[in-house]
C-alpha cells in the first residue's frame, strides 16, 4: 500500500454536520456545555450561534484514513489540530487530508489534515501520522 | 478564572465507552471501518477485538474543558493526540487533564491531556491549550 504512495496525494469529501449531529457527538462524548446548544446563552458568547464541538469537527478525518484512503487496516498513530475558526451546523465543509510525507522503512506516513468552511477558509487544521496496513509484498 | 489556576491542577473521571458508544460515534464521525464493528474481521487484525474510534477516546477531555474546569466560556485552540494502544469496549478508562503551563498574559492554559486503561496504562496521551472564558476582574 505505502509503496503506491507519493507526497502531495489527496482525497477530499463533502459534510454538513447537523444540530442533530452536535446533540449525538454532546451525547457520546459527554460535552453537553452550553456553547453546542443553547441559542439564548450563545448570543451572549463571541460566536453568537451554537456551535460544532471541535472534536466532532476533528473526527471527520477517520473516514478517509479508515475507510478509503490508506483504508481498511489504517492504525491510527496521532492526530492534532488546530481550531482556527467556530464551526457552524447546517455548513458544508470540505475534509481533505494530504500526504506530506513518507518513511517507507518505518511505513508511516503523515497527512496535513484540514477542515476548510463554505468560504473555503481553513476552520481547522493539523497532521495526523498513520501506519498502513503492511501488505505481504512490502516486504 | 486563570488567575485561581496553578500548573499541576487536574481534573478526572471515569468512563466507559461500550459499544453503541461506538456505533453512535461510527455514525456522526462517518467512519464505519469494521475495525470497530466487525468482531469477525477484527480477529484477523493485531488488535484481535473491535476497538473503539482513536477520535472517540480523544473526544472525553471536551467535557472537562467545557463543563468544568476551565468550565463554561473556554475555547478551545489545539488538541494534540498521540494514540499509544487499543481501547476496547467495555472497559473502564480514566480521562485525566493536568496543567502544564499557564500564560496570564495570553489567557493561555496548556494542560497534558491523558487516558488510562484499566491496568492503568496510559493508553493516549497528548496537550491541549485552552483560552479560559475572560472575567471583567482578569483585567
């Protein structure tokens, strides 16, 4: 698999995160703060609206390095991210990760990770480390 | 609020994640990759069990960070994630934020952010920074 890839390869798709989606991420993950969900409190903050929890915003990366892109036997090493701008529900977002660079002798490869708004202005940024999975034939 | 804060203040609790925690987050993260689902596919992967979603174990520092320390009105600026073994279903983690460091004049908090398993094994561990809501008496 790591063998077929090159720095600069990318894949990208497109989401919109729903309040519904905000109430289940608040749900599973334990964050219930006010900042998600309450309109009256959140007019009173500096995003004015509810917003997504970062972490939701953070965890839309998964799918391609799980699923697609290196896929299926991906172990995920690390991630961070940076929140460079509040995420709104009801936005569509573009996700796109980008190799930025290779070590075929310890099969890891690191990803520029980011979140880019309906502007097109990055909302969150970062880099995530991945171990594809090892084929017989890389040796 | 950072002016009460001292490096080396922690916060903890504990959870566990079972497996329509995982299923919940498969659906709002997008990421169905049978890693985490398919107990028959899992057998024939390192991992030997269906693990739960890297990004949902470092999703469970959200809830201290927004709901209780720094609480209410924090903003949330990087997240660092370093995965250091599986989280299995059913098992009981501890999620734990301790300061590291504190910039009064930034209203900058950077915590190391820690998540054991049961034999106590730090199973991810990372930094995030944090800008705690400003009161009127911060100055």
């Amino acid at each position: 698999m790591i063998k077929t890839m090159k720095i600069g390869d990318y894949r990208e798709y497109q989401r919109v995160i729903t309040q519904a989606d905000v109430e289940q991420f608040g749900t599973v993950s334990g964050d219930l703060n006010p900042a998600h969900f309450d309109e009256a409190y959140t007019q009173k903050t500096i995003f004015k609206r509810p917003i997504v929890h970062g972490m939701l915003v953070g965890s839309l990366f998964s799918k391609i390095f799980g699923m697609e892109f290196p896929g299926e036997g991906t172990i995920y090493c690390s991630q961070n991210l940076i929140f460079l701008k509040p995420v709104y529900p009801g936005v569509m977002l573009r996700v796109k990760v980008t190799i930025k660079s290779i070590n075929l002798e310890k099969n890891r490869v690191v990803f520029t990770t980011e979140i880019f708004n309906q502007e097109d202005q990055c909302a969150l940024t970062g880099e995530a480390m991945l171990m594809p999975r090892k084929e017989k034939q890389d040796g």
